[in-house]
C-alpha cells in the first residue's frame, strides 16, 4: 500500500495517520512535493469531503515545503491577498485549501493572481485506492479486518473518500457493539446501516 505518514502531533510523535496515495491524489501530492515549480508560488487544493485536504496540507507545512492555509474559502479576501503578496516576497509557497465547489472570488486582485496560481484537485477514489482506504481506516481504529473485507466492500460502497470512511467507522461499532469479530455478515449490515439495504445485498 502506497501512503504518506503523518504525525498526529508534536506531543504524540509515534501515533500516525496515513495518506493513502491513489489515482485520485497522485498527480496532487506529486505537485506538493515540488513547490519551486508552482508559477507565482501558489497553489489551489481543491477536493470533496474526507478526501484528505487538510492532511496533505499538515504534511506540506509540517515538510518544510511552505505554507499552507486550510479552509482559504473562508478567509477575508483581503488577508488572504496579504499572504499572497507575502508570499511573493519572501519567496515561501504558500498552499490555499477550499472546501468550496467553485471556489468565488469578489476581490479582482485576488481571483487574477490565483487563477494565475496552479490549480490542483483530489478526486473520487478508483476501485483500487478504495480498497487500500477501507484497510487503511481500519488499520487506524484497530479494526482488525481481513484483505477479503475489501473485495466485499468495494464493488458495493459509494465510491466517495466520505463514504468509504463512514462504513469502516460502522463496522467498527458494530463489531464493537456485538463484540464479535468483524465478518461478513457486519460488513453487510454496516452497508445497510449507512447506505441501505441494496447495497448490502449488491452481487
């Protein structure tokens, strides 16, 4: 499985999350990695929910690459012009996150230089990356689940970054609930806990 590792924190040094790198990042993180090469210092992350936005942006800043600032869709246009500026002038990247879907600029200056900026976007996880997400969330939780687990879930789960960590999450309670191991017949009922009962049934 191809993942980035990230400390949670300063404090807690060993604990890790893992960035699963897949057809949906690749091309994004790649881009991270090698700032000098971004027109104008900046870039755009864009992404759907879950999709691991705001990690890659801890591990770019926390990688000495430069600055990162998630959420940038929500900040004063005016600030974030400074920061732009700032960054020109110092010669540091600077990272901007949005959640927004077509992310709206009012500010003139601004919506120039960062439609000059590039433009990097996550997408919806393949088949393949879904699989190694749904062991890398179990992995997280101290789920023990078997390579098979994937092969189920994967052809019957929504295929979004959000959902995927959403059925782990519930096979998790459940198994945690019945105090049983994780088998297939949790892994059907998480499915039809959080998508319904077709899905569950699917193939």
């Amino acid at each position: 499985m191809s993942q980035i590792a990230l400390p949670l924190s300063v404090a807690d040094p060993d604990r890790a999350v893992r960035i699963v790198v897949g057809g949906a990042n690749r091309a994004a993180i790649a881009a991270l990695a090698e700032p000098s090469d971004w027109p104008y210092r900046t870039a755009v992350l864009v992404g759907p929910p879950r999709s691991g936005k705001t990690l890659l942006a801890r591990w770019f800043a926390s990688s000495g690459h430069g600055e990162a600032i998630d959420g940038a869709d929500r900040w004063d246009e005016t600030a974030l012009f400074h920061r732009w500026n700032r960054a020109q002038e110092d010669g540091r990247p600077l990272l901007l996150v949005s959640d927004a879907d077509g992310w709206r600029i009012d500010l003139p200056d601004l919506r120039s230089r960062l439609g000059g900026s590039i433009q990097l976007a996550i997408a919806p996880p393949d088949d393949v990356m879904a699989g190694e997400l749904i062991l890398a969330h179990a992995e997280q939780r101290g789920l023990q689940l078997a390579p098979a687990a994937a092969d189920y879930l994967v052809p019957r789960v929504t295929r979004s970054h959000a959902a995927i960590e959403k059925v782990v999450a519930e096979i998790d309670r459940i198994s945690l609930e019945r105090k049983l191991p994780a088998t297939m017949s949790v892994w059907r009922d998480a499915l039809e806990a959080v998508q319904g009962p077709e899905q569950g049934r699917l193939l």
